[in-house]
C-alpha cells in the first residue's frame, strides 16, 4: 500500500495520466489517498478484466506484484511496444514456481528489487 500511496501522490503532481488498480482493498477505501486508486476487494476476475482494459491503453504499466506480472506480460503481447516494470518483492521472488512468472520477469523492461 505505501508503494501505491507513493505513486498516487507522483500522479497528483504529473502531468501524465496514472491510473492505480489495488487487487486486494476493498473499492472506496482507498479514496482519500487519491482517485487515480481504484481498490477490487480480492475480486481477482473484475481486477484481471480492469487491468487488462487498462493495459490496452496504457502507455506503460508497473506491476507491484510477481504474481501479477503475466498480466503485463500479456498485455505485451498483444501490444509490442508497451513496456513494463515489475516490483519484484519478498519471498516468492525467491524460487519462482510458475515457468509464465519467470518468463514475465524475462520480458519486462526493468525489474525493481525492494
């Protein structure tokens, strides 16, 4: 939540365009942080579709999560020039399980060890 509270706080004072998905806080609860927040209460079909729609005409995206790193590599695929950083992060960064997790990690355009 602090790395998303931190990028919301950069979007309030550039003049990019940035939009902020949080899988697991629940929608609303997030709104004094920011309005570019939009929380999914774990519901990890409407996050996927939310992220994917967003992805579509992002002009790049962070990944906060290992585990949400195919989704950015998806949307990679079907759009070549996206790019993206994924924020690689505690213990399952460790030993990767997932042959599609390892593989985003490989494509991303930069992987950010915290």
């Amino acid at each position: 939540m602090q790395l998303a509270r931190r990028l919301a706080a950069h979007a309030q004072t550039s003049a990019a365009q940035v939009e902020l998905l949080v899988l697991n806080d629940v929608p609303g609860s997030l709104h004094p942080v920011s309005a570019a927040l939009r929380g999914f209460g774990r519901d990890w079909r409407k996050f996927s579709l939310a992220a994917f729609v967003a992805g579509v005409r992002a002009s790049s995206i962070w990944v906060a999560h290992v585990n949400l790193a195919p989704l950015a590599w998806l949307a990679c695929l079907l759009r070549p020039r996206l790019r993206y950083v994924v924020v690689a992060h505690g213990v399952e960064v460790w030993a990767l399980r997932s042959s599609m997790q390892r593989a985003a990690l490989r494509r991303a355009d930069m992987v950010v060890a915290v």
